[in-house]
C-alpha cells in the first residue's frame, strides 16, 4: 500500500532538447517554469491507484477549439517501463515510458506511451478515469486508475502540466525534477 502527499518543485522542460528547429529557437528564454510548484497526493489500495495533481492557475483555459493560436490547461503522470528509464526524454528505444494525459475539453483521459521525444502514442484509456476542477485560482485534477503494473513493479512516477494562456504545449510544460520514489 502506498501513500505520499508533498508539494514539489517543478522546472521548465528543456526546449533545447524539443525535435525540429521551431520550439528550440523560438522558445529559447523559456527556462523559468510557468507552474512553480504543484501538490501531489497517490493513493494506492489493491490494483487501485488514486492520484491528485493540484497546482496555481490565475487563468484558466479550458478549450481552444477552432482557435489555432490558443491551448489547452492539461497535466500527465508517467512511469516507466523499465527502472533506468529516462523521463525527460519520454523514455528511450527499448526503455519506454507510459502514463495518463487529461485536457479539461476531453471526456476523458488518454493513455500515452513513448520511447523517446517525438514518439508519443495516444489511445483510449479504459479502465481509467479523472475529474478536474478549476477554484479559486487552482487546477485539481484527480485520476482513479483500476491497475497500473509499471507503476506497481518500479514505484517511480513524474508529472507534467501545462498552462495553455502562457502558450505551453507539446514540450513547452513544466516537470517534476526526476523521477518520485513512492517507497
């Protein structure tokens, strides 16, 4: 049974590391987090995995649809599928990194995985479900996931979320430092 509750620093990805040459140069100053902190609690009873993200949003945004120069507020929990699995690189080839991505203009969650940056697949996300509310200047998002192996076999997980007023999308987010040890 696992349980952690903890407030985190979060850091701006790297948009040096980002593929292709738009985001490495246009968004080169990009080295301050838009998202400074975040809370994070995990739950885990059985097969069950409960994990609520909660961080400062002053200005939320929900949707953006037909809009080409708005985004989307969204977060995403990852755990590899391997223990030496890098996660600022969505993983590497043969050590692949999966996880949840929630958009609040989506009915529900997808399910990601990678093996290294620019190979992220999406699909369906059975068995898994996240609620997100927006109060008083603050995003919580709270996914229920009925099992979770990769994240029951290695106990690592990391997170990142976006901010879509300050233009975050694809590699433009704010991440967890690492890896969190939840033993």
């Amino acid at each position: 049974m696992v349980a952690l509750n903890k407030t985190l620093t979060l850091m701006a990805a790297p948009t040096g590391m980002q593929p292709g040459g738009y985001m490495p140069a246009a968004f080169a100053d990009r080295t301050t987090a838009q998202t400074r902190k975040a809370d994070l609690r995990v739950e885990q009873a059985g097969d069950i995995w409960k994990i609520t993200l909660s961080w400062e949003c002053p200005s939320p945004s929900s949707s953006c649809a037909g809009e080409t120069d708005k985004f989307v507020d969204a977060c995403a929990l990852l755990a590899p599928s391997v223990a030496d699995a890098p996660w600022m690189t969505m993983g590497a080839p043969g050590k692949g990194v999966e996880g949840y991505l929630w958009r609040p203009d989506w009915p529900q969650p997808m399910r990601i995985s990678a093996e290294g940056l620019g190979s992220v697949q999406r699909q369906a996300a059975p068995g898994v479900s996240a609620q997100g509310r927006h109060d008083a200047g603050r995003w919580q998002v709270s996914f229920e996931i009925a099992a979770w192996p990769n994240l029951a076999s290695h106990h690592q997980l990391a997170f990142a979320i976006w901010q879509g007023t300050a233009q975050e999308r694809a590699g433009l987010k704010s991440v967890t430092p690492g890896w969190i040890g939840l033993e």
